[in-house]
C-alpha cells in the first residue's frame, strides 16, 4: 500500500514537472515570437530604397542608413580579422601545447571573467589605452581592436572546448603513420572541430551587430560615407549605435524600428550563412 502511495506521489511529481517545463516553453516561444513580430510589424513598413541607399543629409532632412550600413560591415569584417587568428591560435597553443595544465586553469578562468565584464568597461578601457597609450583618434579601428578583445574569450574558450572533443585517437594514429605535431593539428584537429570555431564566430558576430556602449567610446557616431580603409581611419556609427542616435537623441522612433528590423534579419541570415558552411565542411570531412 505504502509503495503504491509513492509510486502516485512520483507520477504527480512527474506530471507536475512536465507541465511546467510546457509551460515555460509555451512563455519562452511567445514572448520571442511577440518581441520578433513586434519589430518586424513597426520596423519594416518604415523601410524604404531611400533609407538604405543613401546617406543623411542635414539640409534636406533626408534620413539615409547606407554609412551606418557600411561601418556596420567593416567592423565585422575587421574584427574578426583579429580576433579569429589570435582566439584559434590561443585555443590551440593551450590545448595541444601548453604543458603546465595550472597555467591553463587560470588562463581559462580570466577568460571565462573577462566574458562577464559588462561591454562599457570595455569602451572605457579601450578609449585610454588606444586613444591615449598610442594616440589614436576615434575610429573604427579602434572600435574593432577593442571589439576583438571583448569577443576574444568567446572565441578562444569556444574553440578549446571543440579541439578536446577531438577524440585522442585520432591523434594517436596520425601520429603512428608519422605525422608531426603541426600536420595532426593542420590535417586532423582542426577539420575536426570546425563547429566550434564556426560557433565562435557566430557568438562574436552577434555580439558585434549588438554592441554600443563599447562603440560610443571608441568608434563614435559620424554618419559620414566612407571606404573601407578610409573608413575605417574616421569616426562612424554602426546600425546599433545608429539606431541608439535616432531614438535617444533625435527622437525619430520610426527609422530605430527600421534599423532594429534590419538587424534581426542581418542576424538571422549571418546565422543561416555560417550553419551552411559549418554543414560543408563538415560534410567535405566526412567524404
């Protein structure tokens, strides 16, 4: 008797647990599909060919997005640029070469410290050392070089938890046919853990197409339109920091929701571009 008391407390238990978890995943799925619709609906009837082919113009009053558009591509593309070599490099040099597995403890847990620092702390970390430590103007050179160290931990811990799912075998046996330390990585290690680097870079794209308080100290807020090396010499705004500028200080609520749409759907197809190549070169390892 007592047993089957237990075993209708466990099922109410369980049943209890289950609808909660339902629950929780029925308010998660809504309140990301209002926000999503909430955007979309208010941002994209305020988009226009206008509003993305041209730039502001203060005489006319015309509002155009191209410049933030531009800046927002440069810093991505100049980040990562910096910031991939040096995380997959220190993920790799910790993973596969460093000996002194305490050195490794605490480099991992100042990265995993340095991934909780709020972004503002390190605009202003970024702003002293670039602008008065070597001299640099406002730019978004600077914004990237202080970008790529915010997304570096991002990269290099995301990379390192890929390189040790790597199974040791397969070390081993390149190893037994006479490959050198550097071929296993290059031909072996690396072709094995590509998700992970891919993950890497789709967390540090996501954290840059969000960035703007690290951005308002370094890069700035010009919505000049520039080449991509003169650009990148010159204050500029991006798409976050622009929409910032449109809604906090200008007022003009209707191009922010514009902006913020175009954000979501830039998110949305950088996500879809990096999971289709995370999907080729996984598929050309397995051939």
């Amino acid at each position: 008797m007592q047993n089957k008391t237990i075993s209708k407390q466990r099922k109410a238990y369980i049943a209890l647990m289950r609808g909660l978890m339902g629950i929780s995943i029925v308010l998660t799925c809504a309140l990301v599909l209002f926000l999503i619709g909430y955007v979309l609906a208010k941002g994209i009837p305020n988009i226009s060919w206008e509003l993305l082919s041209t730039a502001p113009s203060y005489l006319s009053d015309r509002i155009g997005i191209l410049p933030d558009i531009l800046n927002t591509v440069y810093i991505i593309f100049t980040t990562l640029l910096i910031v991939l070599p040096l995380g997959v490099g220190a993920a790799i040099y910790l993973t596969e070469y460093a000996k002194n597995k305490k050195v490794v403890a605490v480099i991992e847990y100042a990265a995993e410290t340095l991934s909780g620092i709020p972004s503002i702390i390190y605009g202003l970390v970024g702003m002293l050392i670039f602008f008065q430590l070597f001299g640099m103007q406002t730019s978004l050179l600077a914004g990237s070089l202080t970008l790529a160290i915010m997304n570096l931990p991002t990269v290099m811990r995301t990379t390192q938890e890929s390189l040790k799912t790597v199974p040791q075998s397969y070390r081993e046996g390149a190893f037994g046919l006479g490959a050198g330390k550097w071929r296993v990585i290059r031909t072996v290690v690396l072709p094995g853990c590509i998700d992970g680097v891919i993950t890497g870079c789709i967390l540090s794209i996501g954290r840059i197409l969000g960035e703007s308080a690290a951005l308002l100290f370094t890069a700035g807020f010009a919505h000049s339109l520039n080449g991509f090396f003169e650009g990148l010499q010159s204050s500029g705004a991006t798409l976050t920091v622009a929409l910032y500028v449109y809604a906090k200080e200008n007022g003009e609520f209707e191009v922010a929701f514009a902006i913020a749409a175009i954000l979501m759907v830039l998110t949305v197809f950088i996500n879809l571009s990096a999971t289709l190549v995370g999907k080729y070169f996984k598929n050309r390892r397995n051939i």
